[in-house]
C-alpha cells in the first residue's frame, strides 16, 4: 500500500491576491477551497 499526500501550501500560484491551487472537486470541476490538503491510500502510487 502507498498513502500519498498533496496541498495547497505546496503547489499554488497567486494572481491579484487569489491562491489557485491543484485539488479540484470532480463533481463541480471547480477549486476545493474545503480543504487544505488531500491523502490518498492506493496499492501503487505510480498508477494514480
């Protein structure tokens, strides 16, 4: 098992003041601004 974690203090840009970052809601296909970070547990990290 491999657990992997990703967030918004690490990959972002700011444009005018606004933080976009890389974790998207796949229902809305909008930025998750509900979460700072996200983990993931999988059998093989380099599948995902």
């Amino acid at each position: 098992m491999s657990l992997v974690t990703s967030g918004t203090y690490q990959r972002f840009y700011e444009v005018d003041g606004v933080r976009y970052h890389h974790i998207i809601n796949s229902e809305l296909l909008a930025l998750w601004q509900k979460y700072q970070s996200v983990s993931i547990l999988c059998p093989d990290s380099g599948s995902i």
